[in-house]
C-alpha cells in the first residue's frame, strides 16, 4: 500500500532525485536591477545663480573638484623627510654593567657599592653623550646603595654582637 507523495517531498523509495529540492523561502527569479538615470551627476557642482544670468556671456566653468578620498598622511606607506620616529638612541653600556652589578650584589654584597659608583658614573656620561640607558643607571643607583647600606647595617649589628658576646663572656 504506496501512496503518493504529497507537499513536494521526495518518495524515498522511488531513489534519489536528479536534483536537489527547492527552497521555498528562495524567490524564484532575480529582483530586477534598477538601472542608473542617464546624464544625471549629483555630485556635479549646481549653479547657484542659474537663474540669474544675464546676456554679457557664458561664465567661465567651475573647477573640477579634487580627486576623492582623503591626502596621503605620512606614516603610512608614504615616506616623506622630517617625519616618523628618531633613530634609537644607544644605551649606555656602563649602566648595563652598573645595573648588573648591583643586582649581583644581593647575593655578594661587595659589588653593591661598585654598581651605586657605577651608576653615578653613567649618569654624568648619558648627560654628555646623549645616550639611553638613564632608568638603568638611576636603578644601579638606588639599588646599589639601598644594598650597601643594608650591608653597613648587618656589619654593624654582627660588630655589637659580638662587642656583647665578649663583655658578658665570664673569665674563668
């Protein structure tokens, strides 16, 4: 007992079809273009006084207006003198070494003070020279003596300990 297909379904046992099924919700031709009125610019420049005008002759024709868009900036794409970044800098190889240093010198803390020296050093050679590197110098500065200082501190602290251990030590 067959029947027939019905709502556009395809009958599955008749095999498959030859060609896809239609999608209803697709119209069933193209919508038709509308096409371009015929010697009408409206970007051509009107005449504001082109009901004014008298026998002394045909005015001269206006400008034609620039080409559109926006005019090359320069920076991107085009190369033009006078713009763009300055050329880096080079930094300061002695505050390098300054910083480097005294950050070795929390471990050891005898590079420390040679580091804040360094540092000072540095800072009078960017002043001169005109180089990068001034945030690392003034790093070797702060750290070097930030870290000499708690050297001083821990010196002095063993030198009154062992000051105490010595006058309460009883003689025998």
């Amino acid at each position: 007992m067959t029947q027939p297909a019905s709502g556009g379904w395809p009958d599955p046992s008749a095999g498959q079809p030859s060609s896809p099924p239609v999608d209803p919700t697709l119209p069933t031709s193209p919508p038709p273009v509308p096409s371009q009125p015929a010697g009408y610019d409206p970007y051509q420049p009107a005449d504001p006084y082109s009901g004014m005008k008298s026998d002394l002759g045909t005015p001269p024709a206006p400008a034609p207006y620039p080409p559109a868009g926006y005019p090359p900036q320069p920076g991107y794409g085009y190369s033009q003198p006078g713009y763009g970044y300055p050329p880096p800098q080079p930094t300061n190889s002695l505050a390098i070494v300054a910083l480097v240093l005294s950050l070795i010198g929390i471990g050891s803390c005898i590079t420390a003070p040679i580091g804040a020296i360094m540092g000072h050093v540095a800072m009078r050679q960017i002043r001169e020279r005109g180089e990068g590197g001034e945030g690392m110098a003034k790093a070797a500065i702060i750290v070097g003596w930030i870290l000499t200082g708690l050297l001083v501190l821990a010196i002095a602290v063993y030198v009154v300990l062992i000051a105490f251990a010595i006058s309460s030590s009883s003689t025998v």
